[in-house]
C-alpha cells in the first residue's frame, strides 16, 4: 500500500507558438508570439474520488485534460498515475499497461463516435486493442454486458450512432470507456452538448457507475451547478493558473477568491435566497498579452498596485493577495 495520490499534477505547463511563419516575420517585422494555455498547474487526486476543474471558457481546462492522458505533451511538468511516470523515459510497457487504464471521454458524443462502425464494434475496439479477451463470443458478450450497465439495450449494439439520441450516444461513450476496464476517466465538459433533463441523467449514471467500479474522475466542466452534484474537489482555473482549490461544500458555502464567487454569482438562485450577486464583467484577457501581475486584476474590484505587479502564489488553497492580505473575509453563502 502506497500513501501518494492516484494522480499527481505537479508544475503542468503548455506553451503554444503562435508566432506568424519565419518570412512573415522578416517581411512585416513582427516577433515571435507564445500563448501559455496552462502555467504552472498542480493537483493530485485520490483513488475513487472526483476532482474537477472549472472556469470560463480559455481557461485551459480542457489543455490540462489531453496533457493529463497523454493526448498533448506538456512544455513542462510531470504527471503521475498509480505512481507511473507520464512524462519523460518511462518504459514503453510500463506506460502501455497503464493506459488501458486510462480512458476520455469528450464533450460531443456523436463526434467521438465512428459514424461508419456499429456500436458494437465501436464499444469492442479497446477490448481488441488491448487483447483483453480471446474469442469473438467472450467480446460479444463483454459488450451486451457493457450496454446493459450503461442503461442500453443488447439488441442496440447493431446500430449506428446516428440513430441514437445525444444522452444515448453518450451511453456509449461511457460504455466504451468501460470496456477497457478502465479506472481513471477523464470527462472533458461530458453533459455540456445535452439537455438539461437528459444531463441529470447522464450525471446519475457516472455517479452510480463510480461507487460500483471504484473509478476515479477528472471532471472538466464550466458549469458549477454540474460539478456541485459530482465533485468532491474543485479546482478553479483562470487564464491558465488554478486560483484555488477547496472541498466542494466548502467551496460553494465559502468561496474565497473574487473571481470563485463572480462564477457562483452567475449561478441561478433557485432557492431566492435574497442573496446580493456580483454580475459578471468583462471578459478572459488575451492570453497571447496576459496583464501583469494576477491575470484577474483588470476584473476584479480588490486589485490594486500589488496585485498589478505581482503574481499571487497558490497558498492556502488560494492564490489571492486580497485574502493573504485579509481585504477580503471569507464569508457564508446563503
């Protein structure tokens, strides 16, 4: 028995060059251009529990998930899951038994799927991949089992995706995640493209299918009223960096940071509470020209000169200087 965490994000960096092409450059003297989609993110998360990551759009939430799979290099940092490095010259089948293990799934449903396959074979193909069983009526039989736990009918392994509903194509996405007997998935905005009846559904089944087969989430997703129901841990993200991380009661009942209770402002009141909200304003800068200092100061009502020069350190559970400093108590939600 080991005490580390299943997943362990230490220092996860990506920096994309989208600097215009050399001539361009000479011609028109322009420079070279970085975007820095994640800047120095770093989490862990424990076998059998849910760790998400909010934010508006742009904020890298969805860059720290392909890297966190091994879908996207990272510019720096290290992944480990059950121990294994991600990153770096790790044995090739060490990594390769590791990532059946390791499954996504995406935000479309009908885009991750291969129009062309029947489900069946769409939900066998990690199962022939990863040569977990030997004959053809072994591999039938896993994937009537597969659809059934997911909610589906055996008889709709003969179909093709087209003929499904959003919330049923996204049945067999986790259904196909499943046939690897995989154990850390990872949910890139999974209920975003569905209704919102359909959403709840869809959430109820991750959530049943966790506490049956132990599997462990990253859920990515810019909803909060989503996370609220799946999360155990967030984590929120802006512009790249993670401005804090707290328990998920914890985090709706005393969100710390500015920009954490301008997200839980936008969130609808359904219980008219009467509570005072902040609207939300302005807009993620560009991250080609990030401003200077916390990357939230041009929004937010607290900053001031330090906050315009000096980049706050994650301390505590928060990267905020308005809060080391005290200028801004935490205080209870209604």
């Amino acid at each position: 028995m080991t005490d580390k965490p299943y997943v362990e994000i230490r220092n996860l960096r990506r920096v994309f060059d989208v600097s215009k092409p050399w001539l361009n450059r000479v011609l028109e003297g322009g420079e070279r251009q970085f975007l820095k989609a994640v800047d120095g993110v770093s989490f862990h998360i424990e076998r059998g529990e849910t760790f998400a990551l909010v934010g508006e759009s742009g904020s890298g939430k969805s860059t720290v998930a392909r890297m966190v799979v091994g879908l996207m290099p990272p510019t720096e940092g290290e992944v480990f899951i059950d121990n294994v490095p991600m990153v770096g010259r790790t044995a090739s089948s060490e990594r390769q038994r590791l990532r059946r293990r390791i499954q996504m799934i995406f935000q479309d449903p009908y885009a991750s799927l291969n129009p062309r396959w029947r489900v069946s074979d769409i939900i066998a193909e990690p199962i022939r991949a990863f040569h977990l069983l030997g004959s053809e009526r072994d591999i039938r039989s896993r994937v009537d089992e597969l659809l059934s736990l997911v909610g589906l009918h055996a008889a709709d392994g003969m179909k093709f995706p087209h003929e499904f509903s959003g919330g049923q194509r996204q049945r067999i996405a986790i259904a196909r995640a499943l046939a690897s007997n995989a154990e850390f998935i990872v949910c890139d905005e999974p209920t975003s493209a569905l209704d919102v009846s359909v959403q709840a559904q869809i959430l109820n089944l991750m959530r049943d299918l966790q506490d049956r087969l132990g599997l462990t989430y990253l859920f990515i997703s810019h909803n909060l009223a989503v996370v609220r129901h799946m999360a155990s841990r967030i984590g929120v993200m802006y512009l790249g960096r993670i401005v804090e991380i707290s328990g998920g009661h914890e985090l709706f009942a005393r969100p710390r940071h500015p920009y954490t209770r301008m997200l839980l402002d936008a969130v609808p009141d359904m219980e008219m509470s009467g509570r005072q909200r902040v609207p939300i304003s302005g807009e993620i800068p560009n991250p080609i020209n990030p401003p200077t200092g916390c990357t939230f100061n041009p929004r937010c009502p607290l900053a001031n000169e330090r906050c315009r020069r000096e980049v706050p350190l994650l301390t505590d559970g928060v990267a905020c200087h308005a809060v080391h400093e005290g200028r801004l108590q935490s205080s209870v939600a209604a």
